[in-house]
C-alpha cells in the first residue's frame, strides 16, 4: 500500500496521474433563496424571509425598496408654476391700468379745476366795469343805505370763489401786479409807492386778471 509520502503531488490534489489543474471538474452551490423559475421561495429557505421586513426584501433584492410608481410631484410643480406666471401677469395688467386710470384722473381733475377757474374768470371779467362803479361810489361817499349792503354781499360772493381785490395807497409799486398811469417825482422819495388808486386790480389765487390801475410817485 503506497502511503501518502510516497504519493505524487497530483495523487495528494486528488487529481489522476497526468490530470493538470485546469482539468479538475467544476462544481458549484445555488444558495439564492428565491427559486426564479417558480417565481417563490427555493424549498428549505429561512421561512422567515418570506414575510419579512422590508429591510429584509432590500437584503435580497436591492431593487425591492425603490418606488418606481409615477409621481404626481413634477406635475404638481409645473401647474404651480403656471399659475404664478398667470397671476404675475395679471398683476401686471392690473397695475398697468391702475397707473393709467390714476394718471386719467389727476388729469380730469386738472382740466376741471382749469374750467373752473376760467369760468369765474370769465364772469369778474363781465362784472369788471360794475364793480368800478360800485368802488368810485365807496370813494366818493355815494355808497350808502340798501346800496352799501348789496356791496358788501357782492363782495363776500366773490371772496368765495377766490376771486382778490388788492391796490392801496402806500404799498410800493409792482410792475407784475399794478399798471402805472402817471407818475411823479419826489426829490424825497426813496421807492416808488402808490399814491393813488385809479382802479383796483383783481386776481384769483396767484393769476391776474386785471392789475390795479394807478398813480405812482417816486425819485427823480
């Protein structure tokens, strides 16, 4: 009986005599737990992998934990994002009318406030030659009695629509605001002054309608 010494290296590899390395059979062991050709659990698997966790799916399948349903997320977030535009959009449109209906009123506004303001121009224009008449009976002391009371109420009518009468004796002479009609020297005089109304300017607010007629008198 040969012993185990006396065996070639081949005998020990369990190889016949002349066999070399590459020709030793191939063996191997399926250890899958699932059977893919029955689709289920391979007999003798760990029972408890089939109703595991899903810790446990994800062991064997590493494909078992993702979710591959569709998502409604994306489409969420596109309608979202239109809706936004559209409402960015009409708050555009909105405030674009309301710059143009603001910028229509202050301009109504202003075109009223000018017609106005012609309108009672035109009127002091028209009372223009009474109202004279009615301040050279005041100067004269000729203004008396119902007559003095219809002044005075007409007076406080024109205050109330803005209208201003102004030309005094004493204040300096304003070449915006008075005409001057004679003029005399004074060797003594420092400023030309009114020293006498010939008739009163009329004005409403800052705009002249007539400026005050009247006598100046100054240096030389």
């Amino acid at each position: 009986m040969t012993s185990p010494e006396d065996r070639g290296p081949e005998e020990q590899a369990g190889r016949e005599p002349g066999q070399g390395p590459e020709d030793k059979p191939f063996h191997f062991t399926d250890k899958r737990k699932v059977d893919p050709e029955a689709g289920g659990p391979r007999e003798g698997a760990d029972a408890g992998s089939a109703g595991g966790s899903a810790g446990d799916d994800a062991e064997r399948d590493p494909l078992a934990g993702l979710d591959f349903e569709p998502s409604d997320e994306a489409g969420v977030d596109a309608a979202v994002l239109a809706a936004k535009a559209e409402a960015a959009e009409h708050l555009d449109a909105l405030q674009r009318e309301r710059a143009s209906f603001t910028n229509y009123r202050n301009r109504s506004l202003r075109d009223q406030e000018a017609a106005r303001t012609k309108g009672i121009e035109d009127v002091l224009t028209a009372l223009l030659p009474v109202l004279d008449d009615i301040d050279r009976a005041r100067q004269h002391g000729e203004l008396t009695g119902p007559f003095a009371a219809i002044a005075e109420k007409l007076d406080a009518s024109l205050e109330k629509f803005g209208i201003e009468r102004y030309g005094k004796v004493g204040e300096e002479f304003d070449p915006t605001v008075h005409e001057a009609l004679m003029h005399q020297a004074d060797p003594e005089a420092t400023a030309t002054t009114v020293n006498l109304v010939i008739e009163p300017g009329y004005r409403i607010g800052d705009r002249v309608v007539r400026a005050a007629r009247v006598s100046v008198v100054g240096p030389e």
